[in-house]
C-alpha cells in the first residue's frame, strides 16, 4: 500500500502526489503496486491550480488586448 498525498485547490480541483513506496513497489524494478492506494495527508492549498491560474491569465491578457482596440 503506497502512501500519497492530496493537494486541494480553490477552484475545486486536486492533485495527487506518491509520498513514498510500498515495500512491494520498493522492490519491484518498475515500481509496480498492486495494493490499496493510501491516502495520508490532504493540504489546502488557497491558491488556483496550474491550469486554472494560466487560464485566468491569458483571459486577463485577452480582455486587455480587447479593452486596448476599443480605446483606439
């Protein structure tokens, strides 16, 4: 049973990230684990996800673009 970690965003997104190996996975040569994925830690993060924060941007930058044509 691998140990993870849960990663939750404000836009209600999650991440999950392998805190460490089972001895099973450990010792296996590609790190293969066929057991229950436990799940230890979930961290409240107070900030957007990668994805959502880019998304946000290139809006911001789009509506600026649009707003700056309008003015001319």
């Amino acid at each position: 049973m691998c140990d993870w970690e849960e990663f939750l965003f404000t836009c209600n997104h999650s991440a999950l990230r392998l805190k460490s190996f089972c001895h099973f996975a450990r010792n296996d040569p590609l790190h293969q684990c066929y057991g229950v994925k436990v799940l230890r830690n979930s961290w409240q993060q107070g900030v957007l996800c990668d994805k959502c924060a880019a998304d946000r941007q290139a809006a911001m930058v789009k509506a600026s673009a649009a707003s700056q044509r309008a003015v001319r």
